[in-house]
C-alpha cells in the first residue's frame, strides 16, 4: 500500500519505451499508435516478486561490445554518462555468470543506423517515445543493437522531476539487448521490462523476479 500512495502522488502522463525491430535486411519498427498514455494504477501492489517475463524471438550469442557517445545537451560530463550507462549494464550482467556486455568506450558514432557498432547515444525521435532499441537480426541471432534516448524530453541523472531517469530508462532498454520484451499488464508495473516510464521514475534501476528470470532463460544463472 505505501508504494500505491507514493505513485498517486507522482501520477503523470507515462510514455512507452520500446524496441524498434529490424532484420538484417529491411527495418520494421514496433511502434505502438497511442502517443501519450495515461496510466493507470495497478489493482494491485506486486511489488517486485512478480515472476513474468517475455522474450523476444532474437537474442546475442556472444557478450555484446558497446560504446556510449555521451554528447548531451543537459551539461552531463562524460564521466557521469559513461558511469551511469554502465551502472545499467552491470545491472544485467551482476544476474548472470555469462558476460553479457562490454564497454569498449566513448564514440562519435550515431544510434539507429546500422554500422557493425552498438551505439547508446542521444537523438531526436519522435514525441510520445522516451527512447528506442534498434535491433538488427539475423534468424534468432541479434547481430547489432542500438540505443537512442529521444532529446525531445528532458533528462536527468538524479531522479528529478520533470524529466527521464537516464539509468532508468536506460536499464529498461538494456533489457531488451538482453533479449526481454516489454510487459503491459498493470501487474507487470514494477518490473523493469514494464514498457512504460515516467518523469522522475528510478525504481528500473533494480531489477525485479520476472527480469531476473527472463535474463536467466536466455544466458542461465
Ligand atoms: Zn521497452
């Protein structure tokens, strides 16, 4: 019940973040018709105990090497993109004996566009979409995954309000390298793959059960 009182408190408009599909050969993306979405309150409090999880039909055979190109217009230090980008990854990667991902630096490179680098990077993109996975397929082999996180809306490093949790969010997106989808059912709003998000939202950063287990039915314990 605490957790429900704390949501009321903070009831916004919640976004989707999802992730835009494409096969080695043609793009397809997933993007849901409603803009906007009002949320509703879960009937009832889950908490993070809640077992579900999706998989996509894809996923990495091999640690996924990534670069950050932190170039921002929200007087965000390298440092503090680089630390916060990696926090999300480690977040995954803790869960699991498989190394899922490794940083291999900063980039000038652009996310969305498919050039044999998985790219985490700030862009435009279209209102209504906080942030987008790009994931390039081959059969049920990813064989590159993008990030773009959408500089129409505001980012923030601390949970502000107003404005998206980059770690957050960015967890959230992660999950789908991993090779989890998004979850709809208001049970579902705890965990991590949940694919909505809010202004001044971080409770992404920890994963729940269900992201847990669907990182586990992919790599093992
Ligand atoms: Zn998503």
């Amino acid at each position: 019940m605490k957790k429900l009182k704390a949501l009321m408190l903070s009831l916004v408009a919640l976004l989707p973040i999802f992730a835009a599909v494409a096969t080695t050969y043609a793009f397809e993306s997933s993007i849901h018709g409603a803009v906007v979405v009002t949320y509703a309150i879960p009937p009832t409090d889950d908490s993070m105990t809640n077992p579900d999880y999706k998989l996509l039909s894809y996923h990495w055979y091999t640690t996924i090497n990534y670069y950050i190109n932190p170039s921002n217009k929200y007087g965000f230090s390298t440092t503090a993109v680089v630390n916060t980008i990696t926090a999300s990854a480690y977040t995954w990667d803790k869960e699991t004996a498989y190394q899922v991902f490794s940083y291999k630096g900063t980039t000038t490179r652009t996310a969305g566009r498919r050039d044999g680098y998985n790219v985490i990077a700030w862009g435009a993109y279209q209102a209504g979409v906080i942030a987008v996975t790009y994931i390039w397929s081959s059969g049920s082999r990813i064989v590159e995954t993008d990030c773009r996180m959408n500089t129409y809306y505001k980012w923030s490093l601390s949970g502000e309000a107003g404005k998206f949790d980059v770690q957050n969010i960015m967890t959230h997106e992660l999950g789908h390298w991993c090779g989890l989808a998004d979850l709809y059912n208001d049970a579902d709003y705890w965990l991590t793959m949940y694919g909505y998000g809010a202004y001044g939202e971080t409770y992404k950063r920890t994963l729940g059960l269900g992201d847990i287990l669907g990182l586990e039915a992919v790599y093992g314990p």
